[in-house]
C-alpha cells in the first residue's frame, strides 16, 4: 500500500524542532513539578505558534500536558519553559533573550546567530536542509539539561569559548 504524501511546511517543521528540543530537555524539579503543565510561549512568528499548537494538541511531555501561549515581545514571560521567538527585527530578539537570561527557560529561534547572542537553540538552514546549534554553557547556566542525543544531532555545540563543529 503505497504512503501518503504529507505536504511539509517550513513553520510544520520548525515546530517539529521546538517539540522535540522540550523532548530532550530537563528541567530543576523546582520550576517544573510533575503535577504542572509544561508552557511553550511564541513570539512573533504566528505560523510557527499555529503549527505547534497542532504538533502538541493531544500529546504529553513528561505526562504534562502541553499549552502555547503566542505572546508578544515586552509581555512577562515568566511563566514560559520554553520561549521561541522568530520574525521579530534583532532588537526585539535580544530583549527577549535579555529579559529571560538566567532563568530555567528554554530559548528557541531562527534569528541569524541565536546561539551566540545569548540563546540556547538556533534553528537555520543550511545547504538546503533544516538545522540547529545549541550553547551549552547557556543551558547549564539555566540550570536546564539537554540530553546527549540532542547535542549529538546538533551541527555546532558552543561550550564556553570553544565551540565544538560536526
């Protein structure tokens, strides 16, 4: 029986890449108890908000159930794990990222340079195809892990001063 073709859009595929970072990262049982939802805020980048809401409806993290907030860039983002930000001029994607630094949040974006300017995750596109690097020490600093399968995926791991190619 031959598969049916799925029409993959670039928001489908960067929400993909949003789930499965949540997938493979732990938080401090402090920030996010067993009981709680797990909280995916989105800003700028209403496509990529939408295509999550439907890459999550019905699934659970951790047996948590998964919400996404669209919010926009200045909003108190306290209540976010995971914050991705796309869409918005550089400007706004530091403050976001200014604004959030320290706390156990994940940061996601597609903003040229991510990883460098102060967030965890950085979606691109490279040679045609989707790809991401993560700031290690970022992540650690948030006191969040990212498991060893994700950092083995990654195209560039930044460590500290290093940072680490494939």
């Amino acid at each position: 029986m031959p598969g049916i073709a799925q029409d993959i859009t670039e928001p489908s595929l960067k929400a993909a890449f949003v789930y499965n970072f949540a997938k493979f990262t732990q938080w401090p049982p402090d920030v996010l108890p067993a009981s709680s939802p797990f909280v995916a805020c989105v800003i700028g980048d209403a496509a990529v908000g939408d295509a999550l809401e439907r890459a999550v409806n019905g699934r659970l993290l951790d047996g948590r159930k998964i919400g996404v907030l669209q919010v926009k860039a200045g909003e108190n983002l306290r209540a976010c794990h995971l914050l991705y930000v796309s869409g918005a001029v550089p400007a706004q994607v530091t403050q976001a990222v200014t604004s959030v630094r320290g706390l156990p949040m994940l940061t996601v974006s597609d903003a040229d340079d991510f990883a460098r300017i102060g967030g965890i995750a950085h979606i691109f596109v490279e040679n045609g195809k989707m790809r991401f690097a993560l700031n290690l020490e970022l992540a650690k600093r948030s006191r969040l892990q990212l498991s060893s399968k994700l950092l083995t995926l990654a195209t560039r791991v930044y460590d500290g001063s290093n940072t680490m190619a494939r």
